[in-house]
C-alpha cells in the first residue's frame, strides 16, 4: 500500500513538472523609454566613455577601431567583440525569430552601414534584448552614439506592459527567487534592471506595495488576471487523472 501511494505521488510530481517545463520561457526584453547615449571621449578606461548596460556589459571605443566590452576586455578584438553580445538587424518584437552574430559580422565590417538602422542587442549571459539604432560612428578620433530602450521597471512576467498581471510573479520572485527565474527565464543579474520599484535601491516587499500603490493611482490596470499556459492546464488535469486511477487500482486491492 505505502509502495502504491509513493509511486502515485512520483506520477503527480513529473506530470505537473512536465507541464511546467513544457510552458514557453520568455527573455527578459527592455522595453522601456529610450535613451541617447553619445561617447564623450575616445577614452575607454574613464566610465563617463561608457554605456554601463548591465552588470557584465560595458560598451565603450577607443580612438580606433570598434566596439568592446571594457567590463570584460581591455581592447577590441576583430569579430568577437563586444563580449557578451549579439547583434541583429529587425524590432525587438520579433526578436525571437531574428538571426543574431556577433558586432563586427552583423555590421559587415563596415560600421558606418549601420546607422539610421533599427537593430536588437542581446546581452547573452542576462538573456536580455534591446533595441538599439546607431546614429553616428566617427572615423578617426573615434566616438558613437545610439538610442537605445531602457528596462521597463515592474515588467515581472515579462510581457512588455506593466498591470496587474505582473503582482503574482513580483510576490513569486520575492518568496522564491530560484523558482521566479527558472519560471520567467530571468537571470539573476537581469532582475535589479526592472525589480526596484521603490528606487531605493533594494529589491523587498516595499516594492511590492509601490507597484499596488502606482497600478491603483492608475498605472497600469487592476482587470488583467494572468491566466495558465494550456500545457499547465494539461498537466495539472493529468496529475488529477493519474491520482484517480491509482487510487482505484488501490481500492480494489
């Protein structure tokens, strides 16, 4: 009997886990207002001549040649750099069907083709996509300049809008970290990009109630009810069915 209940329970625990895994995982995308970055000098040690992106991905230039990623290179390395990155012409809505490479490749070895171009950036290492449109490459002297999106803060679910179905995944995140970004597909690093609402630079349940207090003051809207994916659906009723007939079978033993 004891072995019948323990095997009941494996079956219920790999169909919900199926369902889960089966649910489609999202990037985390910015969204947000854009910003104009302009290089004010070619020099990539100061941090003034750099675009601090995120943790592991500072974008600079020097004098010469293109762009790298000073947060983990000292220089610009042909048709790798920027670290960490990808790059692909298109608009971040269609970011999942785009052909991405690295900077050098993407542009055709000619940067200049590149401005006045909508194109996505991918942080690789946060899985984070962005829009970005270079308008000005310099030759000699160096320097760059591009608008580019910002983190859309609150986005929890990571749909692009920020309203009331983004309150269950915030109260997941702050309960259960590791199983917020397996669920979102949302990187450790990523998180402080959206997640403090409050601006105090901490991410705790003070954020939870500004974002009620911002959705209520009219923010966003308190009607959208996020509903389950149908392969959750379809687990979870496998999962019943699977605990039925066991407990039959059990029955009539």
């Amino acid at each position: 009997m004891q072995a019948a209940k323990t095997s009941t329970l494996w079956l219920i625990s790999m169909a919900i886990l199926g369902a889960w895994s089966a649910a489609p995982a999202a990037a985390t995308l910015w969204s947000g207002p854009d910003l104009t970055y302009a290089q004010p000098a070619p020099d990539p040690t100061d941090p003034a001549n750099q675009d601090r992106l995120a943790p592991n991905v500072w974008l600079t230039r020097a004098a010469t040649q293109g762009l790298f990623n000073v947060a983990s290179e000292t220089f610009y390395t042909h048709d790798s750099s920027p670290a960490d990155t990808e790059w692909a012409y298109g608009d971040l809505a269609n970011y999942a069907s785009l052909s991405f490479s690295p900077w050098e490749i993407w542009n055709g070895k000619n940067p200049p083709s590149m401005v006045d171009q909508s194109a996505v950036l991918h942080l690789i290492s946060e899985n984070i996509y962005l829009s970005i449109e270079f308008t000005s490459w310099g030759g000699p002297g160096g320097g760059f300049s591009y608008v580019r999106s910002t983190p859309l803060v609150g986005d929890f679910n990571q749909d692009g809008h920020v309203d009331a179905a983004d309150i269950p995944a915030m109260e997941l995140a702050l309960a259960n970290l590791p199983s917020y970004e397996s669920t979102y597909s949302v990187t450790e690093t990523a998180l402080p990009s959206f997640s403090d609402i409050n601006g105090d630079g901490k991410f705790n349940n003070p954020d939870l109630q500004a974002l009620l207090n911002s959705l209520q003051s009219g923010g966003g809207s308190l009607l959208a009810v996020p509903e389950p994916s149908c392969a959750v659906l379809f687990g979870l009723a496998s999962a019943i069915c699977l605990c039925w007939r066991c407990g039959a079978k059990e029955r009539q033993q």
